[in-house]
C-alpha cells in the first residue's frame, strides 16, 4: 500500500520526458496540402475535393 503513492510522482516525472520533444515540433502542416484523386475529372469524387478545398486552405491555423 506504501508503494503507490511513490509511484506516482515518479510516473508523472517519467511521462513529462514525452511531451519536450513535441515542442520542438514545426507547425503541422508546414508545406501546402496535395489532394490525390483517384478517378476521372467530373466525377463525385472530384466535385467533392474540389467543394472541401477552398475551406480547408481558407481554415486559420492552431
């Protein structure tokens, strides 16, 4: 029973080491976004990507 409330400051300490090398991260995404279409031009598929685009490029960045 001693032994838990040990452990838990030692875990918190062990998992705060995961987190640092995500601040040195860059930005996602850095580079602009391809959108690969399988299938002919005019098809569902396209009109869709090509409906969703302009919203996703318009989105602010976090």
């Amino acid at each position: 029973m001693t032994r838990k409330p040990r452990m838990i400051p030692v875990l918190a300490a062990a998992l705060s080491f995961f987190s640092v090398p995500a601040l040195s991260q860059a930005n996602f995404p850095e580079p602009p976004i391809r959108f690969i279409v399988s299938f002919p031009p005019g098809g569902s598929s396209d009109l869709v990507v090509r409906a969703i685009a302009p919203r996703m490029a318009a989105r602010p960045q976090r």
